[in-house]
C-alpha cells in the first residue's frame, strides 16, 4: 500500500480481532490489545476461540509478516499509533441503554498515553453523542474521535471487513476523516463522510431497519399461513422490485444474535430519551416477541398431552430456575422471561413431554449463543414443563449454563430418540440431509417444525414425517 499506518486496537472481540487482522493483511502495522491475558497467549500462538472463516490465518499470516502484534498492556499498545481504535463491547445496559462502562474505562486509561495529534476511532456501536463524549472524556484538544461504525455479519466478518459494501467516516476534522479513509484505501469501497452524529445513527439505523424486515416478513408469514399462501413465493415475487431486494426476508424463529437486539434497544433508548417518537422501534421488537410466542403455541397446541392440562409451568415452579427469567424483566425476546405478559401458563402444558430441538446458534455458520432466537423458543418451551434436548454442530460440549434449559447431545439421534417431536431452530444447511427416515422411526409422534422453512416438506413427507413451516401452506403437510 502507498503508506501504511501505525494502528492500535483496543479489544479482540469480533470486531476488534477481525479490524486488527485485516488492517495488518492490508500492510498496516497493527498492535491488538485485550485485557484478558489468556486470550492474549493465546492469540500469540495463532489460537483464535471465534468461529470466523479466514481470521485465525490472518492472525498467523500477521504474526509472522510482523505487522501484528498482541498485548494486553491497553497503555503500551498506543504508544507511536496514528490512529486508535475502540472495539470495545457496549451490551445491553439497564432500561436497554448501551452500557459505555468499557469505552469510558479505556478513554480514562489511554488519556496521556496516546500520542500528539493521534486520532481515535469507534468502531463499537455507541449511542449518539459518544465520540463527543469520548473526546470530553480524553480532554486532548490535539486529539480528534472520529465514528466509524462496522456493519460485519459473524461467520463472514472477513470477507465483509475485505470487501465492505459502504465504509462510513463520521469526524468534525477533515484531516482525521482523511487519514481514517487511508487506511481502508486499498478496499476501493464507497465512503460515506459525515459528521459524527450521523455515523453513529446510520449503524443503528442499519441494523434496525434489518430487524424490521424480519419482523415485517415474519408478520407476512402469519398472513400467509391465515390464507393458506405460501410466504416464500410471496418474498419471492416482493424480492424482484429492485426497491425491496429479496434479502433479509426469510421467515424463522425471531431474530437474535450480538448486534440486532441490543442495537434495537439501545436505539429505542436513545428514542425515549431524547422524546423523539419513533414508533417502528416498538413495534419491531414486540413483533419479534409475539412471534416467538405464536410459533411456541403451535407447539404447545400439537404436543400438550391433551386439552385442559393444569397450568402449572410458571416460571420458577420448575425444577430449577430458568437461566435469565427474571419476575418484571422488561418484555424481549432475548431476556428469557416469559414475554407475551402470558406468565409462560397460558392454554395447556408441555409437561412430560420431551422435543428434540436441532440448533441453538443464532443462526448457522457461528458458534454463538448470544440472544439467540433459539434459546429464546427453548425457554418458552421449558416454561411450558418441555423436557428439552438439544443437538447444534457448533455445539459439542456440554454447557452448565444452560444444564436447567436443556440438554445437549453429539448427535441430531440422539436428540429425537423418544422425543414427541423435532423442532428446527438454527438454518444448519447439514440438517436437511439427515437421515429423516431414522428419524421418523426414533420420534414418537413423527412431526417436525421447521421454524427456518430450511427443509424439503416433500422429502420428509416421503419419510412419513409431517412438516411444519412458517408461512407456508399448512395444506402441504402430509
Ligand atoms: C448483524 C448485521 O447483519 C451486521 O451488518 C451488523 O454489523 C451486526 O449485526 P449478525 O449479528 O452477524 O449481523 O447477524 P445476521 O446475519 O444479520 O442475522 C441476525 C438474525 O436475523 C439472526 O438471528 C438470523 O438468523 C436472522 N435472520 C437473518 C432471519 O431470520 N432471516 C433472514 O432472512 C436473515
């Protein structure tokens, strides 16, 4: 490249070990630093814990070529960069609010360590006004904070870093803008420069606008299954309009991950506290939330042992409290409490029934729980008395931290063996060639619900197994 850069980034979360391998593999000399000592040994001798296509060899091929280096000394690593970046996690605080307890922390740890005239970067999804917060936090008139989110999906978070649709500069100072653009100069993507506000609602904007067509086309699927339509022809025919596109439209479990609830909340935060009405916001999230409860009924309505079954599942009467149910926990999707104000005992009981459940990832090609809209079914079905075993191929260890939710097994037998039914949550593309005739034959009842409409309904029909999707024709199952 014409000039490379000194860079420093702080945190190798997702973002930050992706940012920091990919800008070495462009020339740049990059220090990475994480508080987590372990982490830091470990990345050192090439071993990266994500699921992320490409990103542990970059993180050698760096190494090697000398252009990345990890620490955990946050001070030390800034010492001589150009230019700083903040990958830092901002989760979903309380009320749904970011939580900027680690960008403030590593502002207040850096603040005489960084150097003359460096410029900082957020690259975190922040509320509005926090590069004006961070730049009052540092109280360096020599130093710029610059905006510039990131828009990578886990699983190609490479590939997005490499050949990014958009790369958004927000700063007050051309100068800091201009010397951020280099460093991606060699991508040759569109740049979009603004000022900071605007980059940091356009990452919240993104990602909202996202969830709301997941909600949108999940409602669609609702339609579809009152009129007997099919949802994926529908999106089918949406898709061709060159202003609707056909991406983002497919129906499942709700929508989940690190990213999209927590930028939802967080924006709808941001919404109420500045009393700027957006009512889009709401209804998104309640969407998600509704839905999910719709597709547990189904269940419940099919497998509940028979009609007028006591209503004994309240969440906290069952052997062991559910990880993450809190009594008055804010309604979503994600926080594992029962949210459709049913109190998780409305119409007929799950108990003494055992679901087999394939995929709890968020979605397929990551190892990640995080908000998953999976684990979000499985605790509604556990609040319901299910007996829940689980099989995810990212997923071989057992995990105490869901050993009251569930119970994870190596093997998608395994996991319907006596099982009254099997319920698809993750889009695994290996699940649509499993042996469905085994399958059959190992269930007790022989449906499956295909909550990503991922499965050949005919293929499991010729099983003797009957399919149910969403939003698509009930007609077709056998
Ligand atoms: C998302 C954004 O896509 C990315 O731009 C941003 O930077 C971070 O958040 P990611 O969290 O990796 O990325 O997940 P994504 O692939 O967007 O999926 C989010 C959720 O939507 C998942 O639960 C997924 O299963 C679901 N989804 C996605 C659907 O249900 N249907 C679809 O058509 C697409």
């Amino acid at each position: 490249i014409a000039t490379a850069s000194r860079v420093a980034v702080i945190g190798t979360g997702y973002v930050g070990l992706t940012t920091g391998a990919c800008l070495a593999s462009l020339g740049h000399h990059v220090v990475c630093a994480d508080a987590d000592p372990h982490k830091v040994d470990r990345l050192r001798r090439g071993e990266v814990d994500i699921l992320e296509p490409r990103l542990p060899e970059l993180v050698r091929d760096g190494q090697a070529s000398g252009h990345l280096e990890f620490t955990q000394d946050t001070k030390a690593s800034v010492a001589g960069a150009e230019v700083v970046f903040f990958c830092l996690p901002t989760p979903m605080g309380v009320g749904g609010a970011a939580d900027l307890a680690a960008v403030e922390a590593v502002s207040d740890e850096i603040r005489t360590a960084l150097p003359h005239g460096c410029v900082v970067v957020n690259k975190s999804t922040v509320p509005v006004g926090t590069a004006e917060r961070v730049a009052a936090l540092l109280g360096r008139p020599d130093i710029t904070v610059v905006s510039n989110p990131e828009f990578l999906r886990e699983g190609h978070a490479v590939h997005d870093f490499l050949h990014p649709d958009r790369i958004v500069i927000g700063a007050a100072e051309q100068e800091a803008a201009r010397r951020v653009a280099g460093l991606y100069a060699p991508l040759d993507a569109p740049v979009v420069l603004t000022d900071t506000a605007s980059a940091e609602i356009a990452k919240y904007a993104a990602n909202f606008f996202l969830a709301m067509k997941l909600s949108f086309v999940n409602n669609l699927a609702t339609l579809c299954e009152h009129f007997t339509a099919d949802v994926d022809d529908v999106v089918a025919a949406l898709g061709h309009d060159p202003r609707i596109g056909p991406a983002f439209l497919k129906p499942g479990p709700g929508w989940g991950g690190s990213c999209l609830p927590k930028d939802t909340h967080a924006l709808l935060t941001v919404c109420e506290e500045s009393g700027v009405e957006f009512p889009l916001l709401r209804a998104t999230i309640d969407t998600n939330v509704e839905h999910q409860s719709r597709l547990v009924e189904r269940v419940v309505a099919e497998c509940s042992p028979g009609p007028g079954t006591p209503h004994d599942a309240r969440p906290g009467t069952l052997p062991g409290a559910l990880p993450g149910a809190q009594p008055g926990a804010r309604p979503s999707a994600l926080s594992g409490g029962p949210s459709d104000g049913s109190g998780g005992s409305a119409h007929g009981s799950l108990h003494g029934v055992t679901l087999a459940l394939l995929g709890l990832t968020f979605k397929a090609g990551t190892s990640d729980l995080r908000d998953s809209p999976a684990l979000a079914i499985a605790r509604r079905l556990r609040e319901r008395g299910a007996e829940l075993r689980a099989y995810d191929p990212a997923l071989s260890e057992t995990r105490p931290d869901l050993s009251d939710l569930l119970t994870i097994v190596d093997t998608p037998e395994k996991a319907v063996e006596g099982a009254r039914a099997c319920v698809v949550l993750t889009e695994w593309p290996q699940f649509r060639d499993l042996d469905w005739e085994a399958v059959a034959g190992l269930l007790t009842a022989p449906v499956v619900y295909d909550f990503r409409n991922l499965l050949d309904p005919d293929r499991l029909a010729r099983a003797g197994l009957s399919w149910q999707g969403i939003g698509r024709s009930l007609a077709m199952v056998s």
